[in-house]
C-alpha cells in the first residue's frame, strides 16, 4: 500500500502514516531491498523555523519524504483530514534498526560523542544482531574523509546525530557521493539508546506530553518552546 498524499503543515508537505509497520515498509521492502532517500522528521520547531528561514525550508524540501515527528504537527494534519498517527523519530530509527538486524542490511552510524556511539554500535550488535559497516563520531571528523569512508563501507542505511540543521545538510552532501543508501537524521536517538537521556513514561507519550517531559527536565531550553506556542496559536488560528 502507498502512503497518503502529503498533507501541507505550514506550507511543508508531510506524509501521513497509519502506523509505525507502514512506514517501516516505505523503507524496508518485503524482499529486504531498502529505498535510497532521506526522510526528515517535523516537529513545531522545524515548521516554525522553515517559516523564517528559507535555508531551513530548502533543507526540508530536499528530503525525499518529510513524516510527522512531533504530536502538534499530527493534530494539524488531522484537522486537515488526515488519518495518520505520530511518528518519532527515534522510534522509527529502531524499527529501522530492528529490520536492518533481522534482514542483514549493513548500517553505518554517523556522529554523537565517542563513548555514546562506541555504547550504539555494541548494543546494536549485541542485542539487535545489526551489522555496523562503520560509525563516525560527531566530533571533529572531516567531512571530505567521512564521505569516503562511507562509501567505501557500502551501507544500505545511513543515520546521522550531528543536531538540526547540520545533520540535513550533511547528509545532503553525502547522499549526493553515495546515492544508493536510505538516509536519516535522528537528533539526539543515539543518546537515548545509550541510556544517556531518559524519556517520557508512555502515559505522557500517549497523551502528546513528550515535550513537558522535556521541559520539565531542562527548564533553561524554555526559549525553545517560543516556538511551539507560536505554532499553536497558528494551529488554532487555522494558520497552517
Ligand atoms: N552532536 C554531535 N556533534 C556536534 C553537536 C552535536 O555529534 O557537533 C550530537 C550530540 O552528541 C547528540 C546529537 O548530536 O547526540 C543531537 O544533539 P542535540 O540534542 O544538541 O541536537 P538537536 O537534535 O536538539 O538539534
């Protein structure tokens, strides 16, 4: 099954997805073939950000799919009509993961401190049966070498935690080198896998509360919800 025509939040075409499994299978056919691309995730940020600033719209743009990570984007989506369900990112990077384990795709890791993705690579391989082909911490590499090695390793999926927006752009860059891979950027995913980072209990999940959780833990990153209140209020306005 193909999924649903896109849905504008904010002038961004998003993607609806009826579940996890669903998109899953966008990426990982049947047969274990992965389809090249680059997804990115939306979130009230982002869509707020790509308002302002085109250069963070034209890296929106350029992904090959754009799927609904945050739950204010979801509640947009669904006041246009669509049926689609939340997509986090970092839960579609272990379903990915998952798969990748199961079908024997070779994954290469891209950025975090070293000691979190030395703990990535180990518990992938361990617990999840993961083929690590490479995996590059995100602290002073060169971007020029990076790319080779990654193309020299031929992955079949490529996931990158350099932070928003430098993680779009580079692997902009390397899809451009190495084209055959699925791409995505995942944030801070390889943190919480590791167990650095805590998240929300899944009563707070269910209920659309991963950003108080946030919040509630590091109150100094209040400046970023400016935007989300900003959204919301466009939300509401029927803005988007
Ligand atoms: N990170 C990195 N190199 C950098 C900056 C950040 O590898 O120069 C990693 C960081 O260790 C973390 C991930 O990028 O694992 C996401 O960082 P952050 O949560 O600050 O970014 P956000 O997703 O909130 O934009």
């Amino acid at each position: 099954m193909r999924p649903a025509q896109p849905i504008e939040v904010g002038g961004i075409p998003v993607t609806p997805f009826g579940s996890m499994q669903e998109a899953v299978s966008e990426i990982i056919r049947a047969d274990g073939s992965v389809v090249p691309g680059s997804w990115v995730a939306i979130n009230a940020e982002k869509v707020v950000r790509a308002r302002r600033d085109k250069d963070v719209r034209a890296v929106l743009e350029q992904a090959t799919l754009r799927y609904p990570d945050g739950m204010s984007v979801v509640w947009t989506m669904r006041q246009k009509g669509a049926i689609t369900t939340r997509i986090p990112g970092v839960d579609l990077w272990l379903a990915l993961m998952t798969r990748a384990g199961q079908l024997g795709i070779p994954v290469y890791l891209v950025g975090a401190r070293p000691e979190t993705l030395d703990a990535v690579q180990s518990r992938l391989r361990e617990d999840f049966g993961v083929s690590v082909v490479g995996a590059t911490d995100g602290f002073g590499f060169v971007e020029s070498d990076l790319v080779d090695r990654i193309q020299g390793s031929g992955p079949k999926i490529v996931t990158v935690a350099l932070g928003s927006p430098r993680q779009e752009e580079f692997i902009q860059r390397c899809r451009a080198a190495h084209p055959q891979a699925f791409y995505m950027g995942v944030g801070g995913t390889y943190d919480v896998f590791a167990g650095n980072v805590r998240r929300a209990p899944t009563w707070m999940r269910n209920h659309g509360l991963e950003w108080l959780f946030r919040l509630l833990r590091h109150p100094t990153r209040i400046w970023r919800y400016r935007s989300l209140v900003r959204y919301l209020a466009a939300h509401v306005a029927r803005r988007l």
